[in-house]
C-alpha cells in the first residue's frame, strides 16, 4: 500500500517515533512523504521514503496523488496552533472522495496502522484491481 506521511514542525519527533513504533508494518510498504517529514522519518527508521516537495506544495503534490486514487492512506501530524493551510481542505476532500482513510493524531494514526497490519484496509487493494 502507498502511505503518506505528513507533520507539522513540532510534530515531526512524535512522527519519527511513531514510525520507529510501527517500523515493522510500515517496511512492507510504499512510504510518500512532504520532505522535511521524510527525511526525518528516515533518518529515524532506515525506511525508504518517496520524498515530495517541502510544505505547502508537499502538500499540494500529495493532493494530486490523492485526487488520482494513488494514495492508501494519509497520516497527518497536525498542530492545532498552527493558522490552517488552505491546501489541507483539499487534501482531506480528496481524500473523502476517493475514500481513503486519514488520520490527523496519534490514536486515529495508531487504528489505522493497527487495521492495516490485521488486513482491514486490504478493500483497497481489491478496488484497484476492477
């Protein structure tokens, strides 16, 4: 499955540790990420990681992936603190239209990765192949 990573800057650290947690889930898969949370996430687990552009236009590129159903699942590290990017509406309307399941926090992030060990996001793959 292709996953998506992205993190505000004071996010990033529970990011890297949530990805050092999971490492063993998330090596069977495609990881995406805006590139300063990328690189973190590499530099904390030795993943291999598709990096996108920094910030906002990460954003925007990992939008159009969205929109083009070539994305499994986002997890998005957000800080409430931090004035709303105006690409995140996008980013989360495309992934409602295209149902793909996103997580904005560490519990919501932690079901899904939980789900997608147990084979509960497998409908995915199953939707690509009509």
């Amino acid at each position: 499955m292709n996953i998506a990573f992205i993190a505000h800057d004071n996010k990033k650290e529970l990011m890297a540790s949530f990805c050092i947690a999971y490492k063993s889930i998330l090596q069977d898969h495609h990881i995406i990420a805006t590139r300063s949370t990328g690189i973190m996430i590499n530099k904390a687990t030795g993943l291999n990681v598709n990096l996108l552009a920094y910030g906002s236009l990460g954003a925007q590129q990992l939008s159009a992936r969205i929109a083009c159903d070539e994305i499994d699942l986002l997890i998005y590290f957000r800080d409430s603190n931090v004035e709303e990017d105006p690409n995140n509406y996008l980013l989360f309307k495309h992934c409602d239209v295209n149902n793909i399941p996103f997580a904005t926090n560490i519990a919501s992030a932690e079901v899904l990765i939980k789900g997608l060990e147990r084979g509960d996001l497998a409908w995915r793959e199953l939707l690509r192949q009509d």
